[in-house]
C-alpha cells in the first residue's frame, strides 16, 4: 500500500480511494480510461471528474454512493432533481421506510380528492405539499435501500444476480385483482 495522504481537507474521492488501500496508481491501473494524474487532478479539484470518472471510481472503490454525490452535489440537474442519500444501516432504512409507508396510508384519500378535478387549488396547496414532502421521503427511502444493496452485495454476499432475477420475474407476472 502506497502512503497515505497527509492533507487536510481531502475531497471524498480521495478518501474513498485511500479507504481501499489504493494508491493513484493502482486505482488507475483497475479503471478504463483514467490516469492516474487525472485521479490526482480531480482529488486535488484541478479538474472535475466526468459522469464517466465517477462511475470508474465508484466500481473500483466500491463506493456506489459516490454516483449520488456527484448528481446531488456537482451536477446542475442532479442539484435540482437528485437528493443525497446517506448508507445507512438496513434495520434503519427498513424502519424509514415502514413510518414513511403508515404516514402516507390515511392520507392516500385526501390526495384522491385533490387529484379528482386533475388541478390543485389554493385551498388544497396546504395538503398537497404536506402529501408530496411525505411521498419525497418514501422515494428517499426507497433510494436508500437500493444504495444500500448496491453498497453491501459484495460485503454481505448478497446475491445480486439472483435478485435481479427476481425482480425481473415480478415485473413480468400480471397483476391480479389489485394484489
């Protein structure tokens, strides 16, 4: 293992990749197509990474949370559309997910009325933030379990493929009587 950096505030792709016991080196050496002065560029913020390098990055550091860094905070659309999402543990992701799940529950009537006339008047504005900041936290939710598979496969021997699989018969089956 190469020395490790003693420069204060490193930028995360550098302590992602110091994480792994990489030297610029070695990373570069298990990327496609970026040197290792181009890592060095970037952790040193001489050059901003491409959608390309990050995900080169995330792949060899095995750091997939570092795609939702990049869209949330280097990119102009990601800025406006991609909420960062932070790996946490998957007790606690499950939890998020199941209050998020029972706090929208009683409200699906409410939004029902809203959406009836296809239109959101003044007098449903209050409501209708209220429903969609709560849907907002069972899509973060939701991204949140997904970062977490994606992060944890390799570590937790989850197996991804077999999973996918899954997923892929499930979206194939027909849907019976509202099940």
């Amino acid at each position: 293992m190469g020395k490790q950096s003693t420069r204060e505030n490193k930028t995360i792709y550098q302590i992602c990749r110091e994480e792994q016991g990489l030297t610029r080196e070695k990373a570069s050496e298990k990327m496609i197509g970026v040197s290792a002065s181009r890592i060095e560029k970037i952790e040193y913020e001489l050059q901003d990474p491409t959608p390309y390098d990050i995900v080169q990055m995330a792949d060899c550091y095995r750091r997939p949370d570092l795609c939702n860094y990049y869209c949330s905070h280097k990119c102009t659309i990601g800025d406006r559309y991609v909420p960062e999402i932070e790996v946490s543990e998957l007790s606690t992701i499950i939890l998020e997910t199941i209050a998020s799940l029972n706090e929208i529950n009683p409200l699906t009537s409410r939004l029902i009325q809203i959406a009836r006339d296809g239109k959101v008047t003044d007098d449903e504005i209050h409501d209708f933030a209220y429903i969609s900041q709560k849907l907002d936290e069972v899509s973060l939710a939701i991204d949140s379990l997904n970062l977490w598979v994606d992060k944890t496969a390799g570590e937790n021997n989850l197996n991804i493929e077999l999973l996918n699989r899954e997923k892929e018969k499930l979206k194939l089956k027909p849907k019976k009587g509202g099940n």
